[in-house]
C-alpha cells in the first residue's frame, strides 16, 4: 500500500506565518472597508426608492457627484456648487449614457434590461448573481442603491428607460466577443498590447473599433469584472504574480518574431476567468496526487492555478525541483514526478515562447549544433536563465 503524503513542518509553519500576515492585512483592509461603507450606508439609509435622477443625486456628496461626471465625461468646474453638479448631471445624462453604452459589454445591458422590466427598482439580492456588474454601473451613476423596510432595493433613472431602446444591443453581444477574444489571448500570450491585438486576430475577424475605442472597451471591462489588468493599452493576464516577470514578459514581448496563430475557436475557449487550460492536460499530475497525497478538490484546484503561474515563471527544470522541495515529494517518488510534470509542461502555453508548448516549439528538442545556443544566452525553453545554468548543464 502507497504511503500518503503531508506537507512537511517546515511549511505549515511557513503557511502559518504567511496566514498571519494575511489575517493581520484582512484586519486593516476590513477596518477600511467598513468606514467607507459606513459612510454609503448612511447616504443610502437617506436615499428614497425613486427613478427620478435628481432625487436619486441629493444623497451624493460632491465628490462622489464628481465621480460620476468624471465616469460618464461631463465636464464640470472643482469650484461648482453641489446643486451646479446635480443639475450638469441631468442635463446631459441622457446622451452620455448612450455615448458611454458603445463600450460597454452585454453583461451590463442585462442588468439594465432587468431593472427596466421591474419598473426600475428591484430587491439587491436579485441582482447577487451580478453583484460585479452592479458595482461597476453604481460607479457610473446608473444604479442608485435605496434603503427601504431595512431591504437594500436597487434603483435606476427614468432616463435609462427611456433610451434603453436605443442601444444596440447586438452591438453589445459584438462588444464581449472583442473583450472574450482578448482575454483568451492573453491566455496564451501573458501581456499583449492593444496593437498586437488587432495585428494577431484570426483572418475570419474583423473589429471595426477605433484604437480608442477599443481602448474604453477594454477599461470598462477590466474595472467592472478584475479578470486581467489593462494599463495605458497594455493588457496583463491576471495570473502574472509578480512585476519581474511583468518586466521580463514584456521585454520579451518586443523581441519575439514568431508567435503561436490562433484559430478564434481556440481563442475563444482559452477566455474564462483565471483560465489554465484543459483539465486533461493535468490528468497525469491529479492521478499521482491523489495517489500518493491526502488533498480536497479545492486545494488541488488552487495546486493547479499554482502550477501554471510557476510554469510561465520558472520554466519546466525549476518548476520541477520547486515542486519537489515545496510538496515535497519523497526520493523513491521523485523519478516517476518529473516524469509526469514533464508531460504535463508540454501542453501548456509558454507566454515567454509566444504560446507555444514546448511540444509545439520545436528548439527544445534540436541537439546543441543545430539549435546553436551560446551558453550564455538565454534558454529556449522559456524560463529565462542562461543556457548553460538551465537546459544546457549536463549539455
């Protein structure tokens, strides 16, 4: 019988330091959070359920009345009177709401469309599914949140009503295609600039959207869900973990002249929140650990997420011998792991190869001669050390 295995001492203390440090972080963050939303709750607790826009403003502050212009482009003056802001606000809600619909994605239209066949005023925790969403568009001064019979009810203007027929809403289908398009790209390529983007679409796509827009496109979409990071046109894939590797990555980027061509199927699949790929592609990987180790699903889920950051970070040989001292993984094991982890570093995606597997990418596997590797250059495996500390050791 195979004995299980437990993570060692020495880690659980280390995790044990680490969870302190987080209970300590999730404290002060705690602290903060309850003394900004004290402040919504006593604005809300004022706010009467209303789809009228500037009964709906009164309970803002200046600041938060700033927001909301700054949001939806309306110009306005630091020395503006509060009244002055309401009044600029009404005045031009209407047309900025439609300006602003052109970038928005399908997600916010259906909370809009719920809302307007519910006479605009609907329970909050209707919306739980949607919270994201909803959070965002309260930013954007089209939801209001109202207090009433100790309910939180979700509110939006009359306004919205009244033009959400305008709105494309094919348009907005159109829109989270770019943005699904986009996030399955950074699957595979780690960072990608906006122009990189466009240049690497499959031939049967076409996007008729400015760079500028674009641009909004995918801002409104990084703030409302927080499933990659975009800053000034450079989009990050959200498992990135730390700014060397950012560096490095986008160093990289710059020099690479071949990248993997990706068919909009393969783009399209890789698009899902903290993505990793195929789960078949770690198949080998769970057999061995639910073999010779006691975990849950969800520890083996986050193992994975774990195991694929490491990759983009580490390269196959490191990851291997991290995993290895981290697990850790006994000696008369250890021959048949780097066996599987082999296998499984074969169907990933390295950011740092373009997205190519190393399977795919075919300099791994040219002998020393023909790939003509200096031993101090960098490894072509991806992984960012020099030659001869990597690959080429006992080449």
């Amino acid at each position: 019988m195979k004995e299980k295995n437990n993570i060692s001492n020495e880690n659980v203390e280390i995790l044990n330091g680490v969870e302190e440090i987080k209970e300590s972080f999730e404290e002060e963050l705690e602290e903060l959070v309850n003394k900004n939303m004290g402040k919504k709750l006593k604005r809300v607790s004022k706010r009467a359920c209303s789809n009228n826009l500037l009964e709906l403003l009164t309970t803002e502050t200046k600041d938060t009345l700033k927001i909301i212009m700054d949001n939806l482009n309306i110009s306005y003056k630091s020395s503006d009177k509060k009244e002055v802001l309401i009044n600029n606000i009404n005045e031009n809600y209407k047309n900025s709401i439609i300006n602003l619909s052109k970038c928005m994605n399908l997600e916010c239209y259906d909370v809009m469309e719920i809302l307007c066949k519910n006479n605009g005023i609907l329970l909050m925790e209707e919306l739980d599914e949607k919270m994201d969403t909803v959070v965002f568009m309260e930013q954007l001064g089209i939801i209001y949140t109202a207090l009433k019979d100790n309910e939180l009810y979700a509110c939006i203007p009359s306004q919205i009503k009244e033009i959400l027929s305008e709105i494309d809403k094919s348009k907005l289908v159109y829109n989270s295609e770019i943005i699904k398009l986009f996030k399955g790209m950074l699957y595979y390529y780690g960072v990608l600039t906006i122009e990189d983007f466009m240049d690497r679409l499959p031939q049967d796509v076409e996007i008729e959207l400015s760079l500028d827009e674009l641009d909004m496109l995918l801002v409104m979409e990084e703030i409302s869900t927080e499933e990659y990071i975009y800053i000034d046109g450079l989009g990050i894939n959200s498992l990135m973990d730390n700014e060397e590797q950012l560096e490095a990555n986008v160093n990289n980027s710059e020099k690479l002249t071949d990248y993997k061509k990706l068919t909009k199927h393969e783009i399209l699949k890789a698009c899902g929140k903290e993505y990793i790929g195929d789960r078949k592609n770690y198949k080998e990987l769970e057999k061995f650990i639910k073999e010779f180790y006691t975990i849950t699903e969800d520890n083996f889920d986050e193992m994975l997420i774990s195991t694929y950051q490491s990759y983009q970070r580490l390269g196959q040989n490191d990851l291997i011998k991290d995993m290895i001292e981290k697990f850790p993984v006994p000696q008369y094991i250890q021959g048949e792991f780097t066996i599987v982890m082999n296998e499984v570093c074969k169907r990933i995606p390295v950011w740092s190869l373009g997205g190519y597997t190393l399977a795919e990418n075919n300099t791994y596997v040219r002998s020393d001669k023909e790939v003509k590797v200096g031993r101090n250059e960098p490894c072509p495996c991806g992984s960012g050390k020099k030659y001869k500390k990597c690959c080429g050791k006992n080449a």
